[in-house]
C-alpha cells in the first residue's frame, strides 16, 4: 500500500494534517497525531502493514504489537481515502 497521489502531509498551527486535492475523491483534511504521522511517511513508499508494525516496534519503547495493530487498523481505516493498496 501507498499514499495516492494529491495527498500531502502539511503542519497547520503545529499540527500535522492531510490535505487532498478539492472536487476529487476527498476534500477536507485529516488530523494525525505522532503515530499518525510517522505511518503517513512510511506510506510515501510502497509498504505493507507487517512492515508498518515493525518499524513501529522499532520506532516506539513499549511497544505492545496487539495494541499497535489494532491502531493501525484504526488509522489505516480512517485515511482509507488516501492510501492505494
């Protein structure tokens, strides 16, 4: 999977936020907290969600890989509209 293109991370007001492009599939933005955003960068190469967790655990102390999983579903659900698989 990997971002579609027309999506773009931005900082707005010290948050990171994904825009898409007007009058396409997706007009509005998305918030991402840190977790958010390190995927979001990972996803601007083609990925897979094993690797997503992996680095994740890497990236992360404590990192509980039922819990992250979990939340990775969630985020990859919630920007389901930006992403390609």
């Amino acid at each position: 999977m990997k971002i579609k293109k027309g999506f773009l991370l931005r900082k707005m007001a010290g948050e990171s936020v994904v825009v898409g492009e007007a009058g396409k599939t997706f007009n509005g933005l998305i918030h991402l907290n840190d977790t958010g955003t390190f995927y979001w960068k990972l996803l601007g190469n083609e990925t897979d969600k094993d690797k997503l967790l992996e680095a994740a655990a890497m990236e992360f102390e404590n990192f509980d890989r039922g819990k992250g999983e979990k939340d990775l579903d969630a985020f990859l659900k919630t920007i389901s509209v930006a992403i390609e698989e």
